[in-house]
C-alpha cells in the first residue's frame, strides 16, 4: 500500500475492526481481544511506516471519497500525526496485551466482549483525530472518544464508577458545547470547516481582532474541560480511579491529551502575537498551564488511594502540556509535543503495574503496599522507574520534557517555566517517593518471591520500561522528529 493512503487506511481499518466486533461479542466474547490485538498491530505497522515516510519528506494530503477540499473532508500525515497515530498504537497493543485475565477480574463477564468493542471504538476515534484536518469531523470523532471513555469508566457497573461516568459525560458535554460554539464561530466567519481554508478565511476576513481570541477562548476552554486541567478537572480523579485498570491507562495515557491536537492546529495558525488581546490569551493558556501544575501537584499530596493519586498526577502533567503550548514559539510546542509522548509511557506504565500492585494486595491503599515490592520486584521497579522518570531524576524520559521546557522559557526570556519545573519536581518526589519507600521498605522483612504474574501481564511493563529508558538516554531521534513537527506549525 502506497504511503499517501495510510492515514485514511489506518483510521477505516481500526473502525471496520470495531464495527466487526459487536457480532463476536455476545456469543463469542473471547474471540474480541485476539480480534482486537490483529487489528491494533496492524495499525502499528503501517503507523511505523508512515512515520518513516513522512519524516523529512512532504506533508501527506489525501481525499476522503474523492472530495477534494474544501468541500470534502481532508486527511493528512505529517510527523505529528504518524507519532500520535504510532503512540496511540502502541500503548493500545500493550494494554490489550495487559488485558488478558485482567478485565475479566474487573467487569461482568457478560460485559467483556462488548468492553473491546469500546476500546475500538475509542481507538478509532482517536486516530481519526490524529489525521483529519475537518473541524465537524474532529468533532464527530471527539463525540465518538468521549462516549466510548464515558462506558469504559462503567464498565465496572459499582455505584462509584456509574457515578464517576455520569459526572464525565455531563462536564464532557458541556466541554463539547463549547467547542461546538468555537466551531460554529469559525464557520460564521470563514465559511470553511477545512482548518486551513478556515483560517485563511479568517485572517482575510474584515472583522474585529477581538473575534478571533473569543474563538480561541471557546476552544481552550471547551479542550480544558474535556483533557481535565485545574479548574475544570472535576471529573478526572473519579472517573481515572473507579476505572478499571486498563482504562485507567487508556484515559490518562491516551484520551486527554487527544483533545489538544485541535487546539494545537487552531491555536499556532490563527495566534497573530503582538496586540493586547493576543497577549491575554497566552497568559490565559500559560495560567492554566501553571495552576494546574500546582494544584494536581498539591492535591496528590493528601491522597491515600494510589490510583487518585495517579489520576490527581495526570492532572498536573497536563500542566506541563499547557505551559509548552501557551509560551506561543517553536521550543515551547516542541517541549509540549515531547512530554505528550512521555507522560503515556510514564502513565500507562505506572497504572498498569499498580494494577499488578494492587491486585495482589486486593487495597489501592498505599499504606497496605507495605512489603509488596519484595513480593513483587519486577511490577514494583517498573513503577519506581516511571516514578523517577515523574519526578524528573537525570537520564530519565521525564528530566528531559523538564530540559525542554525550561530552556524554552529562558530563550524566551522568562525564568518561570524554569521555577514551575523545578517546584513540580520536588513536589512529585514529595508524593511518589514515599510509595516506593513503602513498597521497599514498609511492613515487616519478607522473602522475594517472584512477581507470580502470567507473561502478559509482565511483558508490557518490561516494554514500556524500555520505552521510558530509550527517550531518557537516547532523546535525539525524538527530538528531531517533533522539532520537525513544531517547525511546521511555528516556521
């Protein structure tokens, strides 16, 4: 198959495995995760092949149907979408992998099959999101990603988790009511949905430069509400912490930050610079950026329940997110774009071996984890790894998104990015240190036994941990490849 059709490809192929699935899931539920697992890996490889395409080469456009733009829905492969469309692949593959045994645990076996079904579903929506450049298409693929996340948090169908769900789905409405407006603004004024016809309509349009920075105060809010920064993380913890285990890791790792990618192609095409209004938006972005460094950060602190306090951490690595997007300039988004990819490692990795974790305890207490990381040496050092790599300790993945950061602050000239990286290390050393400690060291001396997990369970851990120790030593080939994708949103 030809590079210039794989985008569009990857996408229907993923949709035509979720569309497929429902005829398996009520007679043949076990027959959904292999289903799942073949279509994922697929998806992998052509995701590996585009990136190597496109890396260096022009920016794929293609087609949907035959309809050229910007009458027809236009899909495209840069660096930036064939990395979200590997990243999104690739932890998929490892939590289907994780899954085996573990959803059973967790959900209703008569829910299992129709459980896959979503994850698909999901994974579709995702990677359209990825390579559409139609505002009413990312829309209708963020609907189909909010829906699908709302059923993987009720899986469970406890009492907790229904409610975390319906507190999801009713803030992620109002999320999508606000994009929606932003969305329609757009349209009012460009007469396009095609992003780059709509911004070209944009700036040739005569109206008031106040316009523009209510559109892109409508969309940061509406992603704001929908990804869980402070102060429209309401949501979050609940919904990351009554989740089953791999949909905790799919929520955090994944469906967040999926909404930043229309923001990120809105924001860095229509941001003028250098009127008041403009000036107001960039701070309004860097102060979310900040607060909810500080807040997640602060609130993580206080929990005893190791799942919200990973979910109470996603709340701050979104922060660093906003803080590279809001600095407006090419090492800004390039820091932003690098800790997209690190923090799904750090987070899959940390939820999934919790899960290892806590299993064995039968608590999510952390204070019942006393001794467990000597019963459980593998599941406990991977935890600790992408603990470190959290705080941000030197040669790991999460030192250099704090490198990356701080030293675009200060080519900016503002030491602040630089103070927030640093207070946010030490508060995440302040909250992940003593669960290592307590894992290690707590509780009375025990013999290693062995981690006594079957091979699916372990092997994901071992790649991720792998991952998170390749972009901390060997970040270049990373670099390169988001610093291209930065230059194209911000020459």
């Amino acid at each position: 198959m030809e590079a210039d059709s794989l985008p569009l490809a990857i996408v229907i192929f993923t949709f035509i495995g979720a569309f497929t699935m429902p005829f398996f899931a009520h007679w043949q539920p076990r027959v959904c995760r292999p289903m799942a697992l073949g279509v994922i890996g697929a998806d992998i490889v052509a995701a590996a092949y585009l990136l190597w395409s496109v890396f260096g080469s022009p920016v794929i456009h293609q087609d949907a149907g035959g309809w050229a733009p910007p009458v027809g829905i236009e899909i495209i492969g840069d660096p930036l979408a064939a990395v979200v469309l590997l990243l999104i692949s690739v932890i998929l593959f490892l939590v289907l992998l994780y899954a085996g045994g573990a959803v059973e645990r967790e959900i209703p076996p008569e829910r299992v099959g129709w459980y896959y079904v979503l994850v698909m579903l999901c994974a579709g929506g995702m990677m359209g999101m990825a390579v559409s450049n139609d505002l009413f298409n990312m829309y209708v693929l963020m609907e189909v990603i909010g829906l699908s996340a709302c059923a993987l948090v009720v899986a469970r169908g406890t009492k907790p988790s229904l409610t975390a769900g319906f507190k999801y789905l009713m803030l992620t409405t109002i999320g999508s009511g606000f994009l929606l407006f932003g969305i329609g603004l757009i349209y009012s004024i460009s007469g396009h949905l095609n992003i780059t016809f709509a911004v070209a309509g944009i700036l040739e349009a005569e109206h008031s430069d106040y316009l523009i920075w209510v559109v892109l105060a409508f969309m940061v809010v509406g992603v704001a509400v929908k990804s869980g920064v402070f102060p429209l993380h309401f949501w979050l913890p609940d919904a990351h912490s009554t989740a089953p285990t791999t949909s905790s890791a799919i929520l955090s790792g994944l469906v967040v930050k999926m909404y930043i990618l229309l923001l990120v192609r809105l924001l860095y095409q229509l941001y003028l610079g250098g009127d008041e209004q403009a000036l107001v938006l960039q701070r309004f972005v860097l102060l979310i950026g900040a607060a909810s460094l500080l807040f997640g950060s602060f609130a993580a602190l206080n929990q005893l329940d190791l799942k919200r306090l990973l979910a109470y951490s996603t709340v701050a690595q979104l922060g660093y997110i906003f803080l590279g997007l809001g600095m407006m300039t090419g090492a800004g988004l390039l820091a932003a774009f690098f800790h997209i990819v690190t923090h799904a490692t750090m987070k899959t990795l940390l939820f999934l071996s919790a899960g290892n974790l806590t299993g064995r305890v039968s608590s999510r207490k952390i204070v019942d984890l006393a001794g467990v990381g000597r019963q459980m040496p593998f599941s406990a050092a991977a935890f600790s790894l992408a603990a470190f790599s959290m705080i941000g300790f030197p040669l790991t993945a999460g030192f250099i998104t704090k490198y990356l950061l701080a030293m675009a602050g200060l080519e900016g000239g503002s030491p602040w990015p630089l103070i927030l990286v640093v207070a946010s290390g030490l508060l995440n050393a302040a909250y992940y240190l003593p669960v290592v400690v307590t894992m290690f060291f707590g509780g009375k001396a025990q013999p290693v036994k062995g981690d006594g997990m079957p091979l699916n369970r372990l092997l994901p851990l071992g790649v991720l941990a792998v991952g998170l120790i390749v972009l901390g030593l060997l970040p270049v080939t990373g670099y390169q490849i988001f610093e291209q994708a930065a230059q194209a949103l911000v020459p």
